[in-house]
C-alpha cells in the first residue's frame, strides 16, 4: 500500500473567469488527519470535489488511494466516505432505514447499531429524518459516510453552524475515527477546529496554499512577534530607551522577537530612571489573528 493516500499536484480549476484554485500542490499520508483551512471563497469545496471525483475540467496531478478520482470504478468509491457541505437525504426514513439502504452499496459494511451510537443518534435510530436538529443531521452525514468502511473519509465543514456543544460532539467523532486508523480529510473556517483535530493544516486562501505545518508550527509564527505597548506621560524619556519603538499619542509600542530579553532591558531601564511605564502590556497575536494575517494579508 502506498505511503501517501493523497498526492496532489499543480491542481487548477476555473468556473469561467473565476479562478477557484490557482496551483495548489500536497500530499496526505494514510492514517493523516489534514484540515484545509481558509475563509469562504478559498476553494476548499472545489479542492474536495475533485478529490471525491465530483468535478471535471480541472488540470493538474491527481492521485487519491492509487486511482485517478474520475477513473475510479465502484471498487474505488467504496474505500471512500463523503461527508459533502449540503447533503440532502429521504426525510420520510427513519435513521436505522436510511443506513441500511445505503449499507447495502457496500461489500464490507459496518454494523449499523455500532455506527448510529458512534456517531451519538442511538435515541434518534427510529426518528424520522425529518426530524433532526441540524446537529443530528449532520451527525447521521457523518453515519452515512463512514457505514461502508471506508478508508479515506472527506468533511467538508462538519460543524459549520453547530453550537459549541454539537461542536465538541463532532470533534470527538473525528477524533475516535482517527483512532481507528481512518484517513481524514476536512475542510473547516474555524481555526480551533483544525488545530484540535488535525496532524497537519494546510492554510488556503485565494485557490492558493498560503501555509501548511502542523498547528503548532503556523501557530508558532505566533513566536515571533509579541507587541509590547506602555503610556509615557512625557515622552522625552525615550531618548535613552533600550528598544526601538514606534510612538502614536503617548502611546508607545515595539515588536519584539524576545519578548523576556526586552522586558529584561525595559523595566531595568525604566526602574533606573524611575519611568512609569503605565499600562505596561504584552500582546501575542492569537491563532485566529496569525490566520487572519496569513489569509488576507497575502504570502
Ligand atoms: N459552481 C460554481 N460556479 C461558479 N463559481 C464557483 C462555483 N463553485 C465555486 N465557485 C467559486 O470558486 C471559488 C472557490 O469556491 P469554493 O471552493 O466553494 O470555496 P470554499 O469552499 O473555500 O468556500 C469561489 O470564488 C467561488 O465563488
Ligand atoms: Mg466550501
């Protein structure tokens, strides 16, 4: 078996004159949990829509489970569970009917009872579709992609409109399918997500892969750049400041790489001088604001 479950390369798609991915290149290992990260418009749908063989009229390389997405026969579709952005299902079935129908496309499926209380809709096995929360929905989604066994499971934003605690749900639904060896591909906006969740984020913005790291490696940019800010009641004080700064008001600021060494050199600076440094404050950026930054601010 191959080591990677996903290699794409050069992978460019347009919609007319709208570029929806502009040469996006990555590889997936077999047992890998990879979120796709990015705003709306990013082209995430479109990127897992050619991997799910769901899209024509793309170019680029292309290789998912061995197979060419548009080649793959049925043999190739059942080592593959979809969980798409808009689902639509029979809302007259009930929850044990539905995953019955669909486990019957399928040589190997799973038990059924097994996966409806995996995915937490035990109480709901004979309710009618119709029925559900929008939570339970997507949960049963979830049932729905992972009833034929699949190897390789594709999200796309499993929990887009949940509330926190359907949030969570989920969260430990990805995380107890990982477990069991599956390979994960999900798309999310939300940067909690791909950081509980993924081994990997590959971060896309404009059909363009802006970062790709583990989520502490793009959260660590982070590292490097903590904004220090105080008040000077006289700003004449600064002629001698260990630090270079930049001044708006009286409000006075620097970015530092090493925040503790600068911290050190200001407050010894400041003690000996007897400068209040008022309102003495060390900002990190938060990973919501390193993806802002990665995402809008361009490379
Ligand atoms: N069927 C379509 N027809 C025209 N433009 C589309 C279509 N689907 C997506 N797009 C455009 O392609 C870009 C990427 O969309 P999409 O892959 O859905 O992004 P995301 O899933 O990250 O929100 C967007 O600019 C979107 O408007
Ligand atoms: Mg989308």
């Amino acid at each position: 078996m191959p080591e990677n479950a996903i290699v794409v390369e050069d992978l460019r798609k347009s919609y007319g004159d709208v570029v929806a991915l502009d040469g996006v290149s990555f590889e997936i290992k077999q047992g890998e949990v990879v979120s796709i990260l990015g705003p709306n418009g990013a082209g995430k749908t479109t990127t897992v829509e050619i991997l799910e063989g769901y899209l024509k009229g793309w170019s680029g390389k292309v290789d998912v489970l061995g197979d060419d997405p548009l080649q793959g026969g049925v043999k190739h579709r059942e080592r593959i569970g979809i969980v798409l952005q808009e689902s639509g299902v029979e809302p007259y079935m009930t929850v044990t009917e539905i995953l019955e129908q669909r486990s019957r496309w399928y040589r190997e499926p799973l038990d059924i009872k097994n996966v409806i209380e995996e995915v937490g809709l035990t109480e709901k096995s004979d309710a009618l579709i119709k029925t559900l929360s929008g939570g339970q929905r997507r949960r049963l989604d979830v049932a729905l992609a992972v009833v034929g066994n699949p190897e390789l499971i594709f999200l796309d934003e499993p929990t887009t409109g949940f509330d926190p605690s359907a949030r969570r749900h989920s969260w430990e639904l990805v995380k107890a399918l990982s477990k069991s060896g599956k390979t994960i591909l999900l798309t999310t906006h939300y940067m909690d997500e791909a950081q509980a969740l993924s081994d990997r984020v590959i971060v896309m913005a404009k059909g363009q892969i802006v970062a790709e790291g583990s989520p502490s490696e793009i959260g660590g940019r982070q590292e490097s750049d903590a904004t220090v800010t105080f008040t000077l009641s006289d700003l004449t004080h600064l002629d001698k400041a260990p630090v270079k700064y930049e001044i708006s008001g009286n409000k006075v600021s620097f970015k530092s790489s090493d925040s503790v060494r600068d911290l050190h050199a200001l407050t010894g600076w400041a003690l000996d001088h007897k400068i209040d440094l008022a309102g003495l404050e060390v900002k990190r950026p938060t990973l919501e604001d390193v993806y802002i930054h990665l995402t809008e601010g361009g490379k």
